[in-house]
C-alpha cells in the first residue's frame, strides 16, 4: 500500500452454496484505488463486477460465503479498517458517508413512497447532524450541482414522477452529499439515452475533480469506460484477467477476453457482415487474434450495399405511413372532455420497403415507441393514415387485425415483463401458434417449436425452463422465437437489444440478420444507440419531441447528419 491508496483488495473469494457444491462468483481478486482516480471494472453480466462493489460496502446478500480475503479502507488520517470484518455500528458512519454507491437501476433504488428531496435530506441529517432546515438547502444546492432544471419542483418530486435521467441525477446527488472518499457508480448509464449518458459521465468526472473523489465505475461497455477511467479492470467468470491503464488495454489489450469484448461493439467507420463473439475468441492464439477480430473480406462494401438498396427501393413500399399523430389526454374537466392534451407523434411521413431495415432513433420520449405501437395498432392514432401492402390498416376492424397479427409482430424492450412467468419458453412459443392456426396439430407444433428453438441457438431443453431461469440474452431469444413462430413478414424491434452486455448484444443483432435473410423480414428497429442502429440499417428515421427531424440512407446520415439534433447524437456516442 501507498499513501495514495484509498481502497485495497487483497486476495478476495466469494462462494454461494449451490446443492453440494460452491458455486465460487469471486476469485482471488487482487487491485487497489488510488485517491482522485477513477477505476473502471470491465465484464459481462456474472462476471463479479456487481459483487465486487457489494463486497466493498459490506452488502452481500444472505449465504454469501468470504472463504479468503480482505478489503482495506484507508481513510484519511485513521488506522486502516477491513471492512469485511467491521462491525455494523463501525460501518454506519462509513456507508452513505465516507463510500457511497450508485446502483444500476435508479427507480428500484430510490424509495418510491418518499419525495426526492426527503430522501436525500435524510443522508444529510444521519451523518452531518444538521436542521431540516439546512439539509433542505444543502440538498437543493446539490440539484442545482448535478444540473437539475427544477430544483425545487424536483425536490418535492416523487421518483416516478422524473425521467430515468432525472432520477439517476438525484441519485449521484445523494451519493455525492457527503463528499465521500469513494464513489461506486455500478453500471449508472446502461439504459440511457446516449446524450444523457454523455451528461452523466461529464457529471461524474466535474464531481470527482471538484471533490476530489476516487470513482469505481462499473460497465460492460468498454467505449463508455474510455470516457471516465484511469485504469481499468477486466472481469471474466469472477477473476481479474487483465489490468492497466485505460489508454493500453484499449489500443492494445493482451487478453483474448478483452480483446473479444473491443471487437463486439458495432463499428462506426466500418460494417461487418457478423459481428463477432467472445466465444469465437477463445480457441485461437495471440498472433492471430487482429485478424479474427476483422476477418478478410468481412466488411460491407458501398457497392454491394448499393445495389441491394436499388433492388430494395426500386418496389413499392410494403408500409406507407402518412401524416400521423397520436395525442394523450393529460387533463380532462367536469365533464369528461379533454381541456389539454400532449402530442407524442406529431405528423409523421414514411415509406418502409420490404426488406429493409429502418433504424429509428431519439431520446427518451420522442416518440419511438409510441410509433411502433400505433403501426400495430397497440395504441390508437389521432389522425393520419397507415397502409400496409397497399391496404388501407389504420382503421381496420378487430377481425382484420386478428389476420395482421401474423403478419406484423412486435419484439419488445424487456423480455422479462413480455413473457409470462408462469408458462414455460416450450408453452409460450406454442401458444400464439394455437391462437392463430398455425399447423393442424400439436405434433406438428411442438415440432415447429424445437425448430424455432434452434434458429435461435437455443438447446430445446430450455423448453422446459421458466423465464426466471433464463439470462437476459436467452429470454430475448425466445420473445424473439416466439416473434417469428407466426411466420410474420414485418417486425418492429423496440430497444430489443439495449439492456444487454455487449457480447450478448452482438449474438443477438447476428441472430437478427441472420432471421432477416432466412425469412424475408422486414424490420423496423427502435434504439437510443446510434451505433446499433447504423449496423442494423438500410435507412435511419431520426425523431425529437414527437417529430421526424431527418431520414435517409445510414452512413449519409452518420457521415453528414443536415440537423444539429442529429449530430448531438453522434458526437454523444461513447468512444467516437
């Protein structure tokens, strides 16, 4: 240890018991965080990363088993604490106070019943002992510092009542109240727009130096730690596989791991034909790792993507959409009519072509979403007019729409809430093929099912399982079998792959092209990521406050965007 150390992990194991058998989550994990410097932890989704950070504020969860290790705080002029073996009365004055953590999910964080401004009142007044009335001010003089435009209408704000921007900012203002000596951010901007993401990472880095905090960031996206880290950590299965500076390890990462998880990321200056996976790394050897991470030949000339774009637009359009709007009552009178109303689509015109790929993109509450939803119907439109393949749609009757249901499906944002958890993956992909017909006997069915369950790299013995026994990228695979078991000809993708770490990420959009070339699909895809949707994309629809700011051919826009809105975006992509 050194006199810049603030944190020191030395040897740390972490087991749960599992039937028999310990299923080990940490192994002897070994690093240290100097003061004033931002360590960033690199890893999927089981990696350790989220225990790592757990272990630091003394929150295991119940079983967990410390089998070796020690963790040191060093906290300005005391003794060193392991605060592993600290008792609970010895750690209230640190937690919250001296290490403060921002967790991953900010709406399951904060407490729903309690105003915003009350709860961070109430950090201040447990550890500083000051009035109400001074933890009110300390506590608006913090929103005004993380940049919330209301301060006082925030602060007597309910978190459901703030966008997920907003209440991640009440959370780093809580967790900076103190002026702690460690900060844990876990996974802070994973859902968030790309622009808000940006502000959150400008906010950290102006707190860390004004307060001079040392940060431990968590994430599975290496371009977002590049904006915020020092010195990074890489996690694979519960051991650290590589460290360094952040500068090395990403111009020239020596672990097969790191360097699977750098090429997985959809590229901005180039576009392959399949993105690779971490998996396909681990079978081949140092020298020959830049090759397999762009392969020969592997990109998408502009030529061939011109032709197929000619071949493309060149037929009618298989959607036209015209003029449309959708309104949401937001207050009503006496009577019963609406007095004011919010417009979430405000007059949008389109075409979609069979067999393309339409990326549409925008922050949070633009109108994506609701888009999609009104092409399906989901959500009834104010005005305009729909059509698909050439019939008239946005007014058809409820059996008509019982046809198009096959035709026209949806893949939604979490899966988790999509499926039913109380069917098992085998019943929900066979049930919407019950509904409509689809074969004539259940023989058949079940046989189409384990079909599907191989298109989407799936063992069929995951029929059996519930959705609860599934990791996020194995529940997407079967929204998306189940997507596909109606034979449809249309898909609407709504942030199907934003929540996933990046390797799943990559399998998941392979997935997707690859269903696109065996069936004919057409996709519409929604996402906030600019860099996913320039991939996946023929063409990219850009949307602010309801309306279409621009549209045209991916890489024209992404090369020479015509808005300021639009190139906002871009320059807000981690890493570009």
């Amino acid at each position: 240890m050194n006199e810049t150390t603030i944190i020191e992990v030395k040897e740390l194991s972490i087991s749960f018991p599992n039937g028999e058998e310990e299923n080990h989550v940490l192994k002897n994990i070994s690093f240290s965080i100097s003061k004033g410097k931002c360590t960033g932890i690199l890893g999927e989704s089981g990696s350790g990363k989220t225990m790592t950070a757990l272990a630091i504020m003394n929150l295991l969860p119940p079983g967990a088993n410390i089998t070796s290790g020690e963790i040191l705080f060093y906290p300005s002029g005391k003794e060193a604490l392991d605060l592993l073996r600290t008792s609970y009365r010895s750690l209230m004055p640190i937690r919250g106070n001296r290490i403060s953590i921002i967790f991953q999910e900010p709406m399951s964080s904060l407490n729903p019943v309690h105003s915003c401004g009350r709860q961070v009142d109430e950090i201040l007044c447990r550890h500083l002992s000051i009035s109400s009335k001074k933890a009110k001010k300390r506590t608006l003089d913090l929103f005004r510092e993380v940049h919330l435009q209301d301060p006082e209408r925030t602060y007597s704000s309910y978190p459901y009542q703030l966008s997920g921007g907003q209440q991640q900012r009440v959370m780093i203002a809580m967790a900076v109240a103190c002026k702690p000596d460690l900060l844990i951010a876990d996974e802070p901007t994973t859902a968030l727009d790309v622009t808000v993401q940006k502000n959150i990472i400008s906010l950290l880095n102006d707190l860390r130096a004004k307060y001079h905090i040392s940060l431990l960031f968590i994430s599975h996206d290496i371009g977002v730690l590049n904006e915020v880290a020092d010195d990074i950590i890489v996690m694979y299965q519960g051991e650290i596989v590589e460290t360094g500076p952040i500068s090395r390890v990403l111009t020239s990462p020596e672990h097969l791991y790191t360097k699977g998880l750098s090429a997985c990321r959809p590229g901005l200056s180039t576009r392959l034909y399949r993105l690779p996976s971490v998996s396909g790394f681990s079978s081949i050897t140092h020298s020959e790792i830049n090759q397999k991470a762009v392969p020969e030949n592997s990109c998408k000339s502009d030529q061939t993507r011109k032709q197929r774009h000619i071949a493309i637009y060149s037929a009618e359009p298989l959607l036209r959409v015209r003029d449309l709007k959708v309104d949401f009552p937001v207050s009503r009178n006496f009577f019963g009519k609406v007095v004011k109303q919010f417009t979430a689509v405000n007059n949008i015109s389109f075409d979609l072509f069979r067999g393309e790929t339409l990326g549409v993109v925008g922050e949070s509450g633009c109108g994506k979403t609701t888009l999609g939803r009104s092409i399906l119907n989901l959500i009834e439109s104010s005005q305009g007019t729909i059509e698909y393949n050439g019939k008239q749609i946005s007014s058809t009757g409820k059996k008509m729409w019982n046809e198009l249901r096959k035709k026209i499906q949806i893949i939604f944002q979490d899966p988790y809430s999509s499926l039913n958890p109380r069917l098992t993956v085998g019943k929900t992909i066979l049930e919407p093929m019950r509904v409509h017909g689809i074969l004539s006997t259940e023989k058949e069915r079940k046989s189409r099912m384990i079909e599907l369950l191989n298109k989407v790299n799936l063992d069929p013995l995951y029929a059996n399982r519930f959705p609860h026994e599934l990791s996020g990228g194995q529940r997407q695979r079967i929204s998306i079998a189940r997507a596909i078991a109606l034979e449809p000809e249309f898909i609407i993708c709504d942030e199907a792959v934003s929540s996933l770490d990046v390797s799943i990420q990559a399998q998941v959009l392979n997935l997707l092209n690859d269903l696109k070339e065996d069936f004919g699909l057409t996709y519409i895809f929604i996402s906030h990521d600019l860099a996913v949707v320039k991939y996946m994309s023929d063409r990219i629809m850009v949307m602010k406050d309801g309306a279409l700011v621009e549209i045209g051919e991916s890489d024209k826009i992404y090369q020479s965007p015509s808005d300021e809105y639009t190139k906002k975006l871009i320059e807000s992509i981690p890493g570009s």
